[in-house]
C-alpha cells in the first residue's frame, strides 16, 4: 500500500496542490467544501419542495375525487 502511495505521489501532475502548502490551496479547499455543502443543501431543499408538491397534488386529487355510491360518510 505505501508502495501504491509513493507511486501517486511522485507521479502526481505539477499543478497537483499539496494541501495546505499555498494559500491558494487553502481557499480552494474551503471553497470546495462550501460548494459541497451548498449542493447538498440545495438537494435537500428541492427534496422538500418535490415531496410537498406530491403531497399537495395527493391531497387535491382525494378532495377532488368522485364519490361512490355506497360511501359512508365520517359519523
């Protein structure tokens, strides 16, 4: 496994940053765990929205929907 570890790391391209060597890799580091953060966020909000959307349309569509014949009503 450290023989695999080596291999990578002297075969990594030129422009590979080491993490935290610059501060440049530092900000793009955060910026991409903040892009993380903010897509799955994002993803969890259209979940909601899609899944409100769904229970909207669910509940519409029993109010809206005909009645039968011989349906008893709530007592």
């Amino acid at each position: 496994m450290e023989d695999l570890v080596q291999y990578v790391w002297h075969n990594r391209p030129a422009y590979f940053p080491v993490y935290g060597q610059t501060n440049l890799s530092g900000r793009l580091a955060r910026l991409a765990e903040k892009t993380t953060e903010a897509l799955v966020m994002l993803g969890a909000l259209s979940g909601l929205i899609v899944g409100g959307l769904r229970l909207k349309d669910e509940l519409v569509s029993r109010r809206t929907a005909p009645k039968l014949v011989n349906e008893v009503p709530f007592k």
